[in-house]
C-alpha cells in the first residue's frame, strides 16, 4: 500500500498543477488607497520571529530566522464584492473594489505594540482577543491575508493578534520549517504572556492550523511548566487539522493541566483527510491527531479523561480533494466560529449542530519531508488557494526522481 502511494504521487500532483490558477503575488502589503473602494478594513497586529525583508518593497518579513521578536500593525482591505471563505489576490495591479489589499503596514517596536494593542482591546465589547498561528508553507503575507479573511468573515468582535514564524514557504522546506516552528515556541510564550497580563483583556483564544499546532501546544507547554498553570484569560484553545502525534499530544496536554486548570481544548478532526492518511504512514503508522476517528477506542475515553472536546469534520463535502482544508471551503462555519467566540463559548458538538461542520482556517498542511510523498501532504494550499503552482513547478521534477529512486530501494 505504501509504495502504491509513492507510485501514484506524481499523477496526484499532476493534477494539483492543473488545478493552480497562478503564482504568488508578491509586494502585495504595499499601502494602496482604499478609501472610497467601499469594503471592509481589518486591522491585525503581528508578532514574528521573521527577519526583516527591508530590500523587497512590499514584502517587509522574510522567511528566515530574525534575531529578536518583531512587531507591525497591518491594516488590509476587503473589497466589497468578497466572498465568504476566499482571499481575492490580485493577479495584476491591486484594486480595493475587487482585491484583497493592503492600506496601512507600520514596523512598530515592543512599546508601541503594546501600547496600540491596550488601546484595541479597551475599545473591543467584551475585551476578547482571538490569537492566530499558521501552519507549514506559508509566506509571511499569506498569513496576513488569511487571517484578514477569516476575522472578516466571522464577524467577531475581537482584537487580531497574528503570530507569524519563519516558514519559507516552500513545499520541500519541511525541515526548515519544523525547526523554525521549534525555535519560535519561547517567543509564542512570552507573546501569550504578554497579551493575557494586559488589564485590559478580558480573555484569550488561539487557533492554531497544522504546524501551528505544534508551536502553540509547546509554548503552553512551556508555560505550564514554568508557572505550574496556564494564563487564567487564555480561555479557548482551537487545533485545526493538527499532524500531531497522537501519543506526543496527550502528553503535552498532561502537562498543559487537567480541564479545570487550563483553557478548553477544541479538536477539529476529519478521516478523509488524505494529507494525514500519508502523514500517518511517513511517520511510521502512528496515528495524526487531526485524522483520529474520535468515536473509537483507545481515542474515545483518552479524548474524554483529557477534556478535549471534539468536532468530526469527516462529513462535510468541500471541493477540497485532500479533505484537509475544509474549513476553508465552508464559509458558514468561519462565521459559526465568530458567532461563538462573540459570546464567549466554549465550542462543542451540543451546540447547534455544529459537529459536522465546525471549522477554522487553512494556511498550508504538514507531512514528512524528503521523499516524493512529502509535497502530497504539503501540497493542500495548491488547491485552497490555487497560488503554488510556482513552487510545484520548482519542484516537480525533483518529485518524479525521488519517486522513482523511492520506489526502485523498495
């Protein structure tokens, strides 16, 4: 079975090819008047362990390593005519009418960050803060634009917080990537202790998407293990399609604390997902998290002594054929999201029906690296956004010659 996944890749990624509808824009955080384009601003404050890209005009964070914590304040555009689920990228010259654009991207220091981040949240009913964390592949101004969208979308009253680290945004920087997540964890930490000690937060929540999930369950890991508890405002904890392994995340969230002494765990999870059914054989079997199917033992009873609560994905119908950005494809569950993270609750199958089709946002997928089956489980964001056609075509012939050598040592 194995080799016949190795085997079918390279048709597999044929169509993904097909399927993108261009290359990455780029320079896109460049201001662009937006005034009298009649959308929607979303302001967002970063927090990244990115390097500067000073020398490429609207870029301004690369995806190596920076030395320090860095902050800006970006405000994007969402044009009038948007649809729900989507970012409209420009193919060509930006236009608010019909674009996803950028009207304010300030660097900012720690001071001033903290400053404009109190004066946010006082002005925010209920003082909530919604915290984001992308996955693996993704660039520095796609994680801005999607997290634009889905705050847009969801229609919350909440302060965005985006923390951004040093993917390159590349199919095969899997490596790379795994080792920056891991090098931003403190800097997760100290961003989730700063946030949660303002006065004027009233409470935290965190969603996090594939490698994501990674860095936000260590910081909280960290932190529990410093302060033998978690912020008392860090309220809710989402995990979007986690390739976490099942073992290593229990023990995580052991440490984290027992559910009266830590925020409420949401698990989103889904058996269809094709990314994770690779992931799970490249990492020898061992079952992804975000892949469990949460109604058989021993994931049942663990899940339930653990207080997480879980969402089956499995049935929703996207046009996703990877099964693993769903969310994205369904825009009535971003705003079922926003519904309950305005009222302050905790998110569950009980309520409203919610179980099929709860949901969050994808920025990219995880998997191995180093083999042709790799860019299978990373190559989600080429259907969700249709944008990595460019890096497939890097890629791709690299691909049929690891497969081949893959298939031939077996």
């Amino acid at each position: 079975m194995r080799i016949l996944n190795i085997l079918l890749v390279p048709a597999f990624l044929s169509s993904l090819a097909l399927a993108g509808c261009g290359g990455r824009p780029d320079g896109v955080l460049l201001p662009v008047e937006s005034a009298d384009a009649g959308g929607k601003r979303v302001d967002i404050l970063v927090a990244t362990t990115r390097s500067d890209a000073d020398a490429t005009p609207g870029q301004m964070f690369t995806g190596e390593r920076g030395q320090a914590l860095a902050f800006a304040d970006i405000s994007v555009n969402v044009p009038p005519g948007h649809k729900e689920g989507e970012v409209e990228w420009p193919s060509g010259k930006p236009d608010p009418k019909a674009h996803f654009t950028t009207s304010r991207a300030d660097r900012i220091d720690l001071k001033e960050a903290l400053r404009r981040f109190h004066d946010r949240t006082k002005k925010t009913p209920q003082k909530r803060v919604l915290v984001f964390v992308h996955g693996y592949n993704t660039r520095f101004e796609e994680a801005v634009y999607r997290f634009a969208q889905i705050v847009h979308d969801a229609g919350a009253p909440v302060v965005p917080v985006l923390f951004t680290w040093p993917s390159r945004g590349k199919l095969l920087a899997y490596n790379y990537d795994r080792e920056s997540a891991n090098f931003s964890r403190d800097s997760l930490e100290a961003l989730l202790r700063a946030i949660s000690s303002d006065p004027a937060v009233g409470e935290v929540s965190v969603l996090a998407h594939s490698m994501g999930n990674w860095v936000t369950l260590e910081a909280l890991r960290q932190i529990a293990l410093r302060d033998r508890r978690t912020p008392a405002k860090l309220k809710s904890v989402m995990l979007a399609a986690p390739d976490v392994d099942v073992d290593v995340f229990h023990r995580q969230i052991a440490v984290i604390g027992t559910p009266n002494s830590r925020p409420s765990f949401t698990l989103f999870v889904s058996q269809d997902d094709n990314a994770l059914a690779v992931s799970t054989q490249l990492w020898g079997g061992k079952a992804r998290l975000g892949a469990i199917d949460p109604a058989q033992e021993p994931y049942r009873s663990q899940l339930k002594q653990a207080g997480v609560q879980v969402i089956d994905l499995t049935e929703v119908s996207t046009n996703d054929v990877l099964g693993h950005g769903k969310f994205a494809q369904s825009p009535e569950v971003v705003a079922m999201i926003g519904r309950r993270l305005a009222a302050g609750q905790t998110l569950s199958d009980s309520q409203g029906g919610l179980g099929d089709r709860l949901t969050g946002i994808v920025m990219g997928a995880t998997g191995a690296v180093g083999s042709a089956a790799s860019i299978a489980v990373n190559a989600p964001l080429a259907i969700v956004d249709g944008r990595s056609r460019d890096s497939l075509g890097d890629h791709f012939e690299a691909l049929q010659e690891s497969g081949g050598r893959m298939v031939r040592a077996r």
